[in-house]
C-alpha cells in the first residue's frame, strides 16, 4: 500500500475496509518495514499489539481476501487487528488494554521536582543549569516557596507521589531539604497518600547524620557515575579533582546505612564517553549495580553552550548503544544481572500495556501532565528541562508561581500550549508511526531543539533515535530466541537470564 493509498484509505467510507463476503474488516493499525527483516512488514495496533507479516501476506490481509481458516487470521484477530462477527467478546479486553495504557492520564503528574539550592562544587561542561558556588545562599529555596510548594503538592490528584530533591547539590540545602521532608510527612499524615522521596546528588559530602535521616524517612539516593575514574573526573570535574572517588565513598557509605537498592546511577554520554562503552559498562559492574541508565546529552540550558566540544550525532550515539548492549548481553550471559535502564523502559512499552514513569515517552506529553517543577526562586515549570531553557532565558515551560493554586497552574497558557502540541496521535509524522504507542510527542525537548511546540519529525534528533531503538528490538524480537532477547526479557522480569525461558518468534 503507497503512502498516497494510505492516506487515501483514512478518508474512505467504513466498507472499504470490510471484505466483500463479510468475513472480517479492518481495524486501525499502523505498519513499518524494520532493516534487517526482510520481507517482512510489522503491523502495530492502537493497543501496542504488534505482529509481523510476510508480504504476499499482508497484502491479502490489506486487500481483505485473508482466509478465515488459516493461522494469520486467528493470530491477527486475537491481537485485534481484524474483526469478525465474533469482535463483541473481544471488545472489553481491548477497552481495558487501551484504558490501562492510557491511564497516566486521569492520575496527574506523580514526579513533584523541588530545586532546593543551585549551589554545586561541581563543574560540569554538560550541566544545564547556571551552577553557583558552594557558599551561594540567596540560590536557595525560601521556607515560605517551600511551604507553597507542598502545598501544590497535595493539590495534585495523584495517589502516587514521587518527590524528588535536585539542584545544584541538594545536600548544600539539607536544613531546607529536612525541612520539607518532615513537612510532607506531618501533612500526609491525614492526607494518606502513597509518598517516594529521592535526592538527585554527587554524594561527595554526605555526612553519616543526612544518611540517618534518609533511613529514617525511607529516602533513596540518586547519583551520577560516567565511567572509569579519568573519564569520570573529565566529565565532572570538581576542586581537588577527586570527584569520582569521593562518589565511589559516598556509595559504599550510603549501602552500608540504607541498602543496596536505595542508590542508583546514571551515567551521561559525552563525546569522550563513546569511544568506552565497555569501560564504562565495567565500571558499574564493579561497583556492584545492577542497572545503568545510558544518557544522551540534553539540547537544555547551558549544555547548549558547551555542545560543540563535547556534543555528536544521534549516528554516533546509537553506534555506542549497539556495542554498549552487546557488552551487556555478554555479562548477562554469564550469569551477572545486569540492565540498561532506558532500554528496559522502552520493553515494558512494547510489551506490555503498563505505562511507566518516564515523562519524555507519553502522550498526551508528560510536561504537566507528568511533572511539576518547583524552582528555589519560586517558580513553577513544566519539566525539568522546561526549568533548564528557563536559565538561558526562554520561559516557554513556565506554569506560573508557587504561590498560584495548581487548578491556575495547569489553565495557565503555558501548559495548554504544551499539552495542545503534546499530543503525537495528532501530530504530522507522528500519526502514521508504527512506534506511535510505544513513544511520545515531547514538546519540551522540540522547542529547544528546533523552535517549535511541534517540531518537524523527519528532522527531529528525539525521532532519529527514537526510531532507530525501536527498529533495534523489534529486530531482536522478530528473531525471538536469541541470546539477546534471553536477556532483555529477564530484564523486563527483573531477573537473572538463568530463571528466563526463551520466547517464541513473533
């Protein structure tokens, strides 16, 4: 089918797509050939079920002249691509697919980010926000900002509440941070809801009497490791140039009080970072964490500046994905768990109808409807990054003030400007894409990169990469018993490769 018949065909009356004898009809689906199967088309639905077709198959299929006796007709009717005069019975478990992938949307944003201080001792080429020294206090979040803060807090609907602590260094303002901690604790206290808290830090200078608190509040610990100690220190250099060791001391310290699993890493990708895929990869491995989070560099804030020196293309960096997973799947093989976090994400989309927490891959867009940004000065963002564009002057992303109720918030032009463009199922060149269930509009990430809500995805970097992850794992999973899939299907159980059995071609 052209593109020109297919564009065609979405303007037809409702018995083209039913076959002349009535055997079945059509349901909504989109299609891509992925590189490297050949001869073959995958068809995705508005459910997230997908399904490969060989193509003197799909083009009967297309042309409704598919026999209802024959295997491809059973397995597309249960995965809702046709329907017979037997559709009704699978209705309500379409519905519930459909709801439960979408249910983000009824919830309201569940990631609540508290911008306690800018102040870091760090100085990161790749950092988006305009740091300021250790001893900058007016860069710190007022009692009274905090105390609307939470107030927002509490006026969003979600059941489900991740409060995350950032900066700067947060640990700079931990009177401020233990502040707001005890605060939302006493308020939950009749409130009920169900609270996380993670603290985004270097953990260079964690004292014993903040790792207390944490264990005694349940907090957990967010922190960054970008690789062997050298490259750790290029990337994020510091006073001393004794960052990653004090990292390293700050991870064993923070086990030791609150566990293994309260403290997780990411490492962010620069130009240096590509040529160290494994290196990096070990690195984790022998600080014993079981996942790691490989990071694009950010088109957000001040990064910008520094793009040109450390910066590469989407080419380069899926080429450091390709050996990075490799060098994972061979870990894995050997019995080591070990997950790319982001990958992970991006299974759960495809195989399952769960939605996850990652904002960047929703639509509706999860900028406001995902996220809220409390900045130190009092200022409320759409997202992170939205927060980022803000420090070079750009306040596309900003909902209002702290002091505003959230119902303001979320009228205010700002958001509605973002949750019209953050809708992929409407937007040109998303509406036709086979990943269109599995990804998301991004409207932030658009504007910074290419000065509009909407961005032009034949162009857009989020698009590139995007569809080439995508084509990667379908491309695994139409292989089905490889050794790579072995493995990112115990990542997507959350267990070793040993206790996974192989899954079936698709």
């Amino acid at each position: 089918m052209s593109t020109h018949e297919s564009f065609k065909a979405r303007f037809s009356a409702p018995n083209v797509f039913r076959s002349a004898q009535g055997r079945y009809h059509l349901a909504p689906f989109r299609f891509a050939r992925i590189p490297g199967v050949e001869g073959k088309a995958l068809l995705v639905n508005e459910l997230g079920e997908f399904h490969f077709l060989d193509e003197p198959t799909f083009r009967r299929f297309c042309d409704l002249s598919l026999d209802c006796h024959e295997d491809e007709f059973f397995d597309l009717r249960s995965k809702h691509f046709l329907l017979d005069d037997h559709a009704e019975a699978f209705w309500p478990f379409a519905v519930s697919q459909y709801r439960t992938r979408k249910s983000f949307i009824c919830s309201g944003p569940a990631l609540h980010i508290f911008v306690v201080t800018l102040r870091c001792e760090h100085s990161c080429p790749y950092c988006q926000v305009s740091r300021q020294t250790g001893d900058a206090g007016a860069f710190d979040m007022s009692a009274e900002t905090a105390r609307h803060a939470v107030d927002r807090l509490f006026e969003a609907p979600s059941r489900d509440l991740k409060v995350e602590f950032q900066g700067g260094e947060p640990l700079l303002a931990f009177d401020r941070l233990r502040w707001i901690v005890e605060l939302i604790e006493q308020r939950n206290a009749t409130e009920l809801r169900n609270i996380d808290f993670v603290i985004a830090t270097t953990l260079n200078d964690i004292t014993p009497e903040q790792l207390e608190f944490c264990r005694a509040h349940r907090v957990s610990l967010s922190t960054s490791i970008d690789g062997p100690e050298a490259l750790h220190n290029r990337n994020r250099p510091r006073r001393g140039r004794d960052g990653f060791q004090r990292t390293v001391a700050g991870i064993e310290a923070a086990r030791g009080v609150l566990g293994n699993d309260a403290v997780s890493a990411l490492t962010t990708i620069t130009r240096e970072s590509l040529s160290h895929p494994e290196a990096i990869i070990d690195t984790y491995v022998a600080l014993n964490f079981s996942s790691i989070f490989l990071r694009q560099l950010s088109p957000y804030g001040f990064a910008r500046l520094t793009g040109a020196r450390i910066g590469y293309s989407v080419e380069d960096f899926i080429l450091f994905y390709q050996r990075a997973l490799a060098h994972l799947v061979k870990i894995n093989l050997k019995g080591r768990y070990m997950e790319e976090t982001y990958t992970s994400i991006l299974l759960q989309h495809i195989l399952t109808p769960f939605p996850t927490g990652y904002v960047d891959l929703r639509s509706p867009t999860g900028a406001v409807l995902g996220a809220l940004v409390y900045n130190y000065d009092g200022a409320v963002y759409a997202s992170d990054e939205g927060r980022m564009l803000a420090e070079t002057g750009d306040f596309a992303f900003r909902l209002g003030a702290v002091d505003q109720s959230y119902r303001a918030l979320m009228n205010s032009p700002a958001a509605q400007a973002a949750l019209a463009a953050g809708v992929a199922e409407s937007l040109v060149g998303c509406c036709d894409c086979a990943f269109l269930p599995y990804c998301g509009a991004d409207p932030v990430f658009h504007h910074a990169e290419q000065g509009t809500l909407r961005g032009h995805r034949p162009t857009s970097p989020f698009c590139q990469k995007q569809s080439a992850l995508f084509q990667f794992l379908f491309r695994e999973l139409h292989d089905g018993n490889t050794d790579t899939v072995r493995v990112l299907t115990s990542w997507l159980a959350r267990r070793p490769i040993s206790d996974i059995g192989s899954i079936s071609a698709v």
